[in-house]
C-alpha cells in the first residue's frame, strides 16, 4: 500500500529557536552577521527559520503599534541576542537603527504599554553600550 506524501505542517517558529540555528556561527568565532557566507546551505537554512519567524511577528503586529514597536525591536536585536558582537555591527545597530527607530516611541503619558515599549528599547541600548564598553576594555 502506496501511502501519499503528508504536506508539511507550518509550525510556529520562535525567536530563541530562530536565534540557536545562528550561534553555531557564533561559536565558530564570527562575530558580524554581514560575516556569514550566503552559500552555505546551514547559512541559508539559518536564514529560512529567521524570515519565517519575521514573517509571524509582521502578522501579529500588524494591527497594533505597540506590537509593531516591539517587534522591530526584537527584529534589530536578534543578531546581537544570537552573540553577534563586531563592533561595527554593534555601533550601527545602536547608532543608525536604535537611534531612528527610538523616535517613534515618543512620550505617551497616559499609555503604560508605550512605557514599558520605551523600557524595552531603553534595555536594548544598555545591552548594546554595555557590549561596546567590553569590547573596550
């Protein structure tokens, strides 16, 4: 008897799942994420899970700014949460994507979800200051 092939069931992808394909990368000593060789296929299977996973967060923000704001923030921090940590990487996440990116979390006194956004991206640019004064050291 001839079973008939099953369609792939489309699993939910999460970040720490899509972050653990990179750190294999990261423990062989690259540090840049713009480092990776594109014609690696364990490179490309990497890069598959994370637009898979950026994808879902693109869905369930769309309808929310909050969401939005957030998930453009897991989306700049997730190389560096990988433990990507070149210095220019570093330095251009912080001061060209953070620094565009902080200016539409403005002040919203009333609104506790927009503090706690603003808290979260406060936490990111710590993270990343942090890393660069290592790096220093």
């Amino acid at each position: 008897m001839n079973e008939l092939p099953q369609p792939e069931i489309e699993r939910e992808i999460t970040r720490e799942g899509a972050m653990a394909a990179y750190k294999q990368f990261v423990d062989k000593g690259i540090t840049n994420p713009d480092d990776l060789d594109l014609n690696d296929p364990s490179v490309l299977a990497a890069n598959k899970l994370f637009y898979k996973w950026q994808k879902q967060g693109n869905e369930e923000a769309k309808d929310n700014c909050e969401h939005g704001l957030r998930n453009n923030l897991d989306k700049t921090m997730f190389y560096i949460d990988a433990g990507f940590t070149d210095r220019e990487y570093l330095d251009k996440v912080l001061n060209d994507w953070l620094a565009q990116d902080t200016l539409d979390t403005e002040k919203q006194i009333d609104n506790p979800d927009r503090a706690m956004t603003r808290r979260l991206y406060s936490e990111a640019i710590r993270k990343i200051r942090k890393l660069l004064q290592e790096k220093d050291k």
